[in-house]
C-alpha cells in the first residue's frame, strides 16, 4: 500500500512540475477561444448574446492535476459548462509575477467575465478591474470589492473546517493536531480557528486531557516535499490527527501521515480516494453547486459591485466519511450542518480575529 501511494504522489509531482514548467509565461487557454463577441457591459438579461456566446475564463494558481483546490475549482468550470451553455476556458499554474499580465491580456481581448481562484489574486484585481470597467472580475475564494465590476465569491470556509475539526476531535487518541496552511491570511487564520476549536472541544468531551493544536504554515501552495517534511515534525511532536489546507503541500503530508500511521483528514476534495486507509474522511467543497450560481448571476446581470457569499446553507460543502467513522460521529457533523443552515450556530466567537466584511 505504502509503495502503490508513494507512486501514486511521484506522478502527481511529475505532473505538476510539468505543469508549472511549461507555462512560465501566461498560457494560451486551456480550450478553444469562444466565438467573438463585443466587448462591453452585456448581459443575457439584455438579449445581446447566448450565454456560450460570451467570452469567458477562470485563471487558476496551480494545476488541476492537485486533487485539491484547483482540480474543485476546474470542477466548477465544467458544471457551469454543462448546465449553463457556457464556454468558460482556463489557464493553469498562473504565477503571482504574472497575475496582471494575465488579466490584462484576456481583458484587452474583450473578454466579458474574467474568473480567478484564490484570495491571492484579490490585490491584482483591485489595480487592474478600474482599467477595464466593462469586464467583470470575479475572485472565488476573495474579499476584495472596491470597484463595481468586481464581484468575490467567498466560500465559507470555516463552515467546512468546523465539520473537519469534529471528526478529528472524534477520531484522536491523544487530543494531538497537528495543522498545516498555506499561508497566514486573515482567512486561513479563521478556517484553522475553527478546526482547532471543534478538534479540541471534541476531544476534551470524550475525556481527553491536554488536547491541543499545532499550527504552522508552509508559506507555498505546491511544495510536496516541504508537506511532507512537516507533517513528520508534527508526528514527531505528537500529533495522531492531520489537517491540511495547503493545495499540493497536502499530497506530500498524507504521504508522510500514511508513512507514521496517523490519520488525516481531506479538505476541498474527496481526498478519501487518495489512501483510504489514512484519510478517514473529507470535507468535499461542491464548486459545481458554486460556479453554476456565480455564473447564472453574471448571466442575469447581476454579479457586481460586492462579496457574496456561500456556505454550509448553499449547499457548498458535504462530508465524506470513510468506513471508520461511526455513526455518533456522523450524526454530529449532520447536526452541526443544520445548525449553520439554520444560523442557529455562530462560529464568530471562535476567531481569533473579527471579520473583515
């Protein structure tokens, strides 16, 4: 098991190296351009064009080979595709050097929608979307609105890491957690609050003493190899439960998490599939449901000019559960999903910071 896994990583490295090797300037998009439309402030409210007549394209920051972030996002493409009539392209592996140079270059075409996934490419948007008032930019995953043709998408996260840190706090043996990001932004922060709030809380109910957390950041988004290394530091330290929200970072740590024994818990993906004998469930994010809505606004002239949000009530985020969790632990994760649906539960107290919008 442990060879057929280690192969399993290699060639999902190998792909993205290859990946990130082969575009080191702004790619051509991933499928044919969509047929020529005239720039402007269209809608199909207006009657001006089909949606599959708008020109359209989703950035993406890394491959969709990662069976993380990017592979959910590229996910939401094709639903949005299938369901809408849409032909919406995408470029993989866009580097942050090239964040405005690739919106230039599809706003310059005349594109009508400009779609980006992740909160790093929020700062980009906020200096290039004034140049370009007659192209919509949307972040998935951003906070960023300054300007009325700049749309975020903000998936609450931390609804999902809630209902990830229950499950670990159910799984533990030692009240250990150990808990890798990508990087220390505001919204990182409150999704690791979160988790590390219900893992801890759970583990103390079961009469576990000392249940305790330990955070870092890898500072990178694809080093398989730097997962790998801390997820063995964080064993080391005594850790029995992973969590990982890092994109390709998280395929090195259940490597390594596979290698010590410990368990780990999937987050944005089904990441059961990649070691079910380690990832012993996963909190999937359901970007079909997301990209499907964000579009039809767009489509519908009304994506614009603020943040929306998503969460556990949109119906965004579901568990998945491997064959080792028990009933108890599932009945308690659906319980807290209709609490949030409900809004009958506040996260907030648990941040260690207030929200920023």
């Amino acid at each position: 098991m442990k060879a057929r896994l280690l192969q399993i990583v290699c060639i999902l490295v190998a792909v993205a190296m290859f990946a990130a090797c082969a575009s080191p300037t702004p790619a051509a998009p991933a499928t044919p351009a969509a047929p020529a439309a005239p720039a402007g402030d269209a809608s199909a409210a207006d009657g001006d064009l089909a949606a599959g007549g708008f020109q359209m394209v989703l950035l993406l920051p890394g491959p969709i080979s990662d069976q993380a972030w990017n592979a959910t996002n590229h996910a939401g493409l094709l639903a949005a595709n299938a369901q809408l009539g849409t032909n919406i392209e995408f470029v993989e592996s866009v580097s942050p050097e090239d964040f405005d140079s690739t919106f230039r270059q599809f706003a310059e075409r005349g594109y009508h929608l400009i779609l980006a996934a992740g909160t790093q490419f929020d700062e980009s948007v906020d200096r290039i979307a004034p140049e370009y008032p007659d192209t919509i930019f949307t972040v998935i995953n951003g906070v960023m609105s300054n300007h009325d043709n700049v749309a975020p998408v903000f998936p609450k996260e931390f609804e999902a890491s809630y209902l990830a840190g229950i499950i670990a706090g159910n799984v533990t043996e030692n009240g250990q957690f150990g808990m890798i990001g990508a990087f220390p932004n505001e919204h990182m922060v409150r999704l690791m609050d979160t988790y590390g709030y219900a893992a801890t809380e759970r583990a103390t109910a079961r009469g576990i003493d000392g249940a305790a957390v330990n955070l870092s950041y890898a500072n990178s988004w694809d080093d398989v190899t730097l997962g790998h290394q801390m997820t063995g530091a964080m064993v080391d330290a005594g850790a029995d439960v992973m969590f990982v929200y890092a994109n390709q970072v998280g395929l090195g740590a259940i490597q390594a998490a596979s290698e010590r024994g410990v368990r780990f818990i999937g987050f944005s993906s089904d990441q059961n599939q990649i070691d079910p004998e380690t990832v012993v469930a996963s909190i999937v994010f359901h970007f079909d449901e997301l990209y499907v809505w964000a579009v039809g606004q767009f489509l519908d002239g009304a994506l614009r000019g603020q943040v929306f949000q998503a969460g556990v009530a949109e119906g965004i985020f579901s568990a998945s559960f491997g064959p080792t969790i028990d009933q108890d632990t599932i009945d308690q994760v659906n319980e807290a999903m209709s609490a949030l649906s409900a809004g009958t539960l506040d996260l907030s107290p648990m941040f260690s910071s207030p929200m920023s919008f």
